[in-house]
C-alpha cells in the first residue's frame, strides 16, 4: 500500500508540512514494523527481559494494526518483510533512502534496526538469533562504507542534501570545535595516530586510510627529523631507507653502497646534482657520499667520511658486521682500510688526471652523471671545465712527476698481493666481507672497471681481480659465517702481502706528512721505497694517523705484542 495517500491540496502540490508528517510517520511504521518482525512471540518469563522500547513498540504496533496478521500475504507492499518497494510521490526523496544519504550515522533505519546497540539488546535478550544480528550488522557497515566514499558530484548536492560529514584527522592533541574527540587509532602503514570523530565507525578507520589529507598549507610533506631518527636510524630496525646522496665516479660512494647493500641496510640513492638532491643539507666538501640523518638538534644534516659512518651504522643496524671481534684482526682490518682509502685513491686520482684516455673518458662521462638530458654544448663546456680543476688539484693528493713511478709501481704490486689473497680466500680476511674488501672496492671499482689505463693494468695482471670487484658490488645473498673471518695466528700467512705493501708506501707517507704538519712546513719531503716523495701537507691524513695510534694504544697488553710481532717485517 502507498505510504503517502489521500487528495491534493487545490494548487495541486502537497502542503509541506503535511508532507513532513507523512514521511516522519512512514519511517516510524517502517522502523516498528521491522523491529516486531524481528521480536518473537511472547514467552512465559522472557517478555520482562526484553528492552523496554521493544515491550513499547511491540504495544504501539498492535494498536496501529501494523503487526502481519494470519494469512495476510508475505508480498503485500508496503508491510514487513514485503520485497516491494513502497511507492513514493514523484519528485520526493525516498523516506528510507533520505536519511541513509544526509547522515551515514542513520543508515541504521534501514541497515540495522534501531542501530548496532539496539541489536546487541536483541541478541542478549534471545529476540534475535546471532546470523541475523550479524547479516544486519554487516548490511549497516557496508551502507556506511559506502556512504562515507561518496564525495562531491556523487550526487547528493544535486538532489539537495547536504554534504556528508567525514572522518576528521588530527596530527595534534586539539580537536575542531564542537567534535568529541574519538579514541587514537594507529595508522600501520605509515606509522602515525588518526583521531576520529566519535561516531564515525570502525569503517571510517578505513576510509581514512584509502583518503590520506592532500599537502597543503600547515601540513608536513616530508617527516620530520626525528621521525626520520626513528626510521633510518635502526631504533628497533629500518623502516625508511637512509638517503645516500653521491656519484657513481666516487669510490667512496661505492664503498658504501656495496657495504649497505652487504648488510642490507635500506638507502635511498640520490645522485649529487641531481633535482633530488635538491633542498636537501650541504657538506662542506660535496665530492664526498653523504648520509642525510638527524643532528644532535633534531635537524637533519649531511654527514660525511666513510669510515666513521661505517662504524655508526654498524651500532645503530646490528647484524652481518664488518668488523671483527677479536682486537688484533680489527686493527689489522683498520690499517688495511686506511691503507685503501687514503694511499690507493692516490693511483685512482693520478691515472685519472695524467692520461689522456683517461681524462678524455672521465670529461665525456662525469658531468653527464648528474643530467643526462644536458644540452651537448653545455654538457662539453663542464666536462672541459672540471677536468682543468681536476687536473690543478693532482697536488692535493700527491701526483707529480716526481711522485709517479712511486704510484704506479705500488699500484702493480697491489694488484698482485690481492690477487694472490684471492687465490685461496674469498676474501681479505677470511670467508666473510670486512670493511677492508669495501674500501679496495670503492678504489677499485675506478681503477679496474671505469679508467681505461688502470683498467687494462689489472685485467692483463690480476683478472681475477676484475672479477672479484664485480661480485663484491652486491652481496646482499651472501650468508656470513659466524667464525668467518681469520685468526689471528694466521694472519701472517693470509694478509703478510698486503701488509708489506701498506709498510712500503703508506706508513712513511703517514710519518712524513705528521711530521711536516707539526712543523707548519709547506711541503711533506720524503723517501718512499727508495725514491723521493714530495707534496703539501694533508691535514686530514693527519687525523688518520691519530686514530690508528688511538686503535692501537686501546688494545690490551697481550692483544698489542700480538699486533707489535705481525706488523714487525713491515
């Protein structure tokens, strides 16, 4: 039967208000007649349990005559239970529709009778059985859902409803003015609190995890530097990979990409120059890798130098380390690994900027490393460019033609001694990777794979060589042995070589530029292995000198003779 009946006013249009009277009455014998259906018949000692707006309603039906009646037929339209839709007036909004579309809150009139409180009073009372409960509790959160994913020109402002109310978020402890602030619910996937309006439903939880708040005005679009500490600085794992901003000319860049990757570390590579790196810290020296982490102020910072941010990485990502424990094969380790950074970039830097192959590969390809898309004549004027700097710094580390033949004959003799440790291990010191084999890497990586004089040296010499800095680029699969590296009664027989040669040439130069710094002399003059050495003074190797001496001062008396007696032929 036709919820709305009767004649028209004489205009020929409804009166309002009698057409408000009538939709509030049709919604409430709707409401009633769902709700008697669901509530069983009266039993003896059951009807006193039963909620009091059920006992009313039960009354209030049964005096209106909406209750179904024997033999009335289950398909009537217009009473309970019918699968007809009641007719509605054309041009009216439907009564069980218009609610549902104002405020997704009352879906319940039509989802979930007397809403989901009003069902769990049905359940504990036995008036209705638990798959029903549960089928209209699932109807009302599916009406929800989709009522809260409808936004503008879904068609609600067209039929003049009003805009539906969605789920406020909060980063802070306020709340907007006149919404009670929900409970705090985490957000798993990006690791931060929603606060929802009350009322909203556990459905709206989702919603907001579908609709994330656009950037704008007064809203973080990059986290914050603590949060970041949290992520990238290992508090209870990596979350967020650590930005690594460097170049793929840069053995230092390499040095630590394939050690993070050893340890899988999670970074994010940027190269330097790149848009990327744009907005973020700056270095004092920019040729250097840098890790963008958190300063001791909260802001974040560029930090350089591999060596120190390979041991804080080692305490902030426990795991798969590359420094061993015991005393005397560390700071062997340690001298190896200053013997690779600071005496073999010597021979990297000197092939690169001495030969003309050389020089021509390395102007064609560095500046085309940070753009791609440079305009030819542009991309030819930098590389001109850097080259003659590169070219007038060869006196920083040490390249001249008094110093030449020193470079180039230590070069060829390391290409042997790492040829014959590779020869029976498959690595420096032992079966697992220390933080040795990366910084041989990062050099060699220059000198045996990218500068064509260097590189036709070590594949006509040592190809094994060759291919061992082509597997040392990723060792993420590699599992390392707990035992896996030597020990340290044999380190003689496995490392005597590369010790001998870090003795021949590293250690004078080490000697020589601390002295001439403490002077103040304006020119490191020395004899390394049997020929003149002679350059300006390099502040920083200064350092590295210090911290070897601080490394072997801090072992043990026993673990020093140990380190004293191996280190006694070099």
């Amino acid at each position: 039967m036709p919820l709305l009946a009767g004649p028209l006013p004489p205009g020929g249009r409804p009166d309002e208000a009698a057409l408000d009277l009538a939709r509030r009455r049709a919604r409430l014998r709707t409401l009633l007649g769902v709700v008697l259906e669901l509530a069983p018949a009266a039993r003896p000692g059951r009807d006193r349990r039963l909620p009091r707006a059920i006992r009313r309603a039960r009354g209030l039906g049964r005096a209106r005559g909406l209750g179904r009646e024997r033999g009335t037929p289950r398909g009537r339209a217009g009473l309970p239970g019918s699968r007809r839709r009641p007719r509605v007036l054309h041009g009216e909004p439907d009564p069980a529709e218009s609610g549902r579309d104002r405020d997704p809150r009352r879906a319940r009139d039509c989802a979930c009778p007397g809403g989901p409180r009003a069902l769990h009073r049905l359940l504990h009372a036995g008036a209705l059985p638990q798959s029903r409960a549960s089928r209209l509790l699932r109807a009302r959160r599916r009406r929800l859902r989709r009522a809260l994913g409808r936004g503008a020109g879904s068609g609600l402002e067209r039929r003049g409803h009003r805009p539906l109310p969605q789920p406020a978020r909060h980063d802070g402890p306020g709340h907007p003015p006149g919404v009670r602030p929900g409970p705090r619910v985490q957000d798993r996937r990006h690791g931060e609190d929603l606060r929802l309006s009350r009322g909203a439903g556990r459905c709206a939880v989702r919603a907001a995890h579908r609709r994330r708040p656009a950037a704008g005005p007064g809203r973080r679009t990059r986290p914050p530097a603590r949060a970041l500490a949290a992520r990238a600085g290992g508090l209870g794992g990596a979350v967020e990979p650590i930005p690594l901003v460097g170049a793929p000319g840069s053995p230092y860049s390499r040095k630590l990409c394939a050690l993070m990757r050893y340890r899988r570390i999670p970074y994010r590579w940027i190269t330097r120059g790149s848009p990327e790196a744009a907005g973020l810290p700056r270095p004092r020296v920019e040729l250097l890798p840098q890790l963008i982490l958190p300063g001791a102020d909260g802001a974040l910072e560029a930090r350089t130098d591999t060596t120190p941010l390979l041991r804080w990485l080692e305490r902030s990502h426990p795991g798969r380390s590359v420094l061993p424990e015991d005393p005397v094969v560390a700071f062997v380790n340690d001298l190896l690994e200053d013997y690779a950074d600071e005496w073999l970039t010597k021979a990297m830097f000197h092939y690169r900027w001495v030969y003309a192959p050389d020089i021509e590969k390395a102007a064609r390809i560095l500046p085309r490393w940070f753009a791609t898309n440079l305009p030819e004549e542009r991309a030819v004027a930098m590389g001109k460019q850097f080259a003659e700097r590169q070219i007038e710094r060869l006196w920083v580390v040490g390249s001249n033609e008094t110093t030449a033949p020193v470079i180039e004959a230590s070069y060829h003799r390391l290409l042997h001694a790492l040829d014959a440790r590779l020869t029976v291990s498959r690595f420096v010191l032992g079966s697992r990777p220390a933080s040795c084999d990366f910084a041989l890497y990062g050099q060699l990586t220059q000198l045996a794979g990218f500068d064509p004089t260097p590189s036709a040296v070590a594949l006509a010499e040592a190809p094994r060589v060759v291919a061992w800095v082509d597997l040392v680029d990723e060792l993420s699969g590699v599992e390392p042995e707990a035992d896996g590296f030597v020990a340290r009664d044999a380190l003689a027989d496995a490392v005597g070589g590369l010790l001998a040669e870090a003795g021949r040439v590293h250690a004078p130069f080490l000697l020589a530029n601390a002295a001439a710094l403490s002077a103040g002399a304006d020119e490191v003059r020395a004899s390394i292995d049997g020929q003149p050495w002679v350059q300006r003074p390099f502040p920083y190797q200064g350092k590295c000198l210090a911290w070897l001496r601080e490394a072997h001062a801090a072992l043990g008396a026993s673990d020093r003779a140990d380190a004293d007696a191996l280190l006694a032929g070099t």
